[in-house]
C-alpha cells in the first residue's frame, strides 16, 4: 500500500479549510477505500502518539524569514509526518499508479493536495518537479524516494534546491515502539499506539547555484550525513527524560 513516491510540499501554515486539489486520474473505489481507511487509522494512532521537537526553532526561523526550503527526510519515516503536520496546507507528489491513488486518497483525507508522476520519468519528473515546487515557498520530500536504494539521496533533490535557491532543512523523527517492515526497501516504519516520538529539525544547508552533477551528487552525500546524525540524535533524545 505505502509504495510510491512521497514528496510534501507547501506554504506550511496552518489551515483547517480550503479545497483539496489534484492533478491525477481518478480513484478506483477499492483505492478510495484503501486510502480513506489507512487514513482514519494513521488519525487515530497520531492521536494516541506522545511527541517531543528539538529544532522547530530552524523551522520557524527560516520560515518566518520567507526563505525557500526544502525539509528533507527518508522515505521509510514519511508515515508518521502525514498525521503530525496534520492541517497544514501542503501538496504531495506520489507516483502515477495504483498505490500512488491510494496515497493520493490519504493525502485528500490530511487535507493535502497532490500530484502524480511516473515512478521512472527521467526529467520529465524532473521538470514536473521543479514546476510544482517553483510555485511554492517550502516543500518537503523523502529524499530517498521513490525507489531507492535505501538512504541514498538522490541528486535530483541538490539540483533542484541549487536550481530554485531553495535551502535544504534536514528532519529526522524516532519512536520507542514501531513496527519495521525489513522487507521493504525502505524499511518503512510504524509507530504503534502511545509510542513516544521524538521529531529532530537539523541545520539549514544553503546550495550553491549552478551545481554540476559531480558537485550534486556530494551535496547529495552530506545531506545523507546530517539525516543520519540526526536519526542517531533522535534515537538518543529518546533515552532522556521526557513525555
């Protein structure tokens, strides 16, 4: 079900209203179905779900500057970010397929717009991309997505920033009781009921313009660096003394 590219994006203020677009074919029933029940599940395990942030100083700071960014985390975290941003208006970008309309059907249900693009588009995904989030002042995207390999971050996402100007702001989440599926490429990640999770927002990186793709894809590898510090700064945030 939770295959697919997962690409957040948005203005990120809150608003509980407004008109839910997309830009895809439609839904089957069987996908509505599928869709708007994982969504109702998610809600109620967000609900039961203890949070604690470090770094929403970086987030609101670099937001409230007006500067464009692109929040940045590993595919196989993405599921508990759709419940936690709950209510802010975002779009999601999710593969031209089945499970991309069930995805599509829980961002409907989120009160998020989305997109839909092939799974191997090449630059016509690419230029479908960079349309979408031209028009957006922070957008978020599992940068490891949507195929793998696991925790490699795709230069796609360092081009993009270095094309747009768009800062790259890394986050990181960890719960104390979640399901891992090992089988999945991702190693896609379940918080269960009442877990504590602890969310981390890292250090902005600023991209220089006019990245080749050689220097791309370094910028690609330090931030693989910060996203995995930061996953062990929140597995770490999780043994101190906290909800």
């Amino acid at each position: 079900m939770w295959d697919g590219a997962m690409v957040m994006m948005g203005h990120f203020h809150h608003s509980k209203s407004g008109r839910n677009r997309s830009r895809s074919g439609p839904a089957s029933g069987l996908e509505r179905i599928r869709g708007r029940l994982t969504a109702l599940i998610l809600r109620l395990l967000g609900a039961s779900w203890r949070l604690r942030v470090q770094g929403m100083e970086k987030f609101q700071e670099i937001y409230d500057s007006g500067t464009p960014f692109i929040l940045c985390f590993w595919h196989g975290k993405y599921i508990p970010v759709l419940p936690l941003f709950r209510g802010y208006k975002a779009s999601v970008l999710t593969s031209l397929s089945s499970r991309g309309n069930v995805i599509g059907e829980i961002c409907r249900s989120f009160g998020y717009d989305y997109v839909q693009i092939p799974d191997r588009g090449g630059e016509a995904s690419l230029w479908t991309m960079e349309d979408a989030l031209s028009r957006s002042r922070a957008v978020a995207i599992a940068v490891d997505g949507p195929l793998g390999p696991y925790h490699v971050v795709k230069k796609g996402v360092t081009m993009l920033a270095s094309a747009l100007g768009y800062r790259l702001l890394p986050l990181s989440l960890e719960a104390d009781n979640k399901k891992v599926q090992v089988n999945r490429w991702d190693r896609m990640e379940f918080p269960k009921p009442f877990s504590r999770i602890m969310l981390v927002i890292g250090d902005p990186m600023e991209v220089p313009p006019g990245l080749s793709s050689e220097d791309a894809t370094a910028w690609a590898g330090r931030l693989a660096d910060s996203l995995e510090a930061l996953d062990r700064k929140a597995a770490q945030g999780l043994k101190e003394k906290g909800p």
